[in-house]
C-alpha cells in the first residue's frame, strides 16, 4: 500500500485546497415570469425552459388549507 514517507506541510495542503471554495450560482433572469433562476436549467416558478413548458410546476398550497 502507498503510505506518505513525509508529512504535507499546511502551505501544500492549502494549496491542494485551493480550488475547494464554494461559488454562488450564477443567475440569470427568466424571459417567461421575470424571476431569477439558474442558468441553462428550467425555470423553478414556471417550468418555462427554451420559449416552451418544459416542466409542469405544481400549483402552491395555501398553509391554512395544508394544516
């Protein structure tokens, strides 16, 4: 079994690390409801993807009638 003849040191583990920083998404706004959503991904409010229905989005529930 490969096993580490030295220890990494914290600069080259942190360089290692480097590129393990979370981004935010990128948005973009969506050209059926004007709500922001992902880009290259169907729209979570609408479901509009392309200029069509891509998705069917269920209607909200009111909380008074879910309770």
């Amino acid at each position: 079994m490969g096993v580490p003849k030295r220890r990494v040191s914290h600069a080259r583990q942190g360089d290692r690390r480097a590129h393990h920083a979370l981004t935010t998404p990128q948005l973009e706004e969506c050209k059926h409801c004007k709500e922001q959503k992902r880009a290259h991904h169907a729209c979570p409010t609408c479901g509009w993807y392309g200029g069509r229905e891509a998705i069917r989005v269920k209607a909200a529930r009111s909380r008074e009638a879910g309770a």
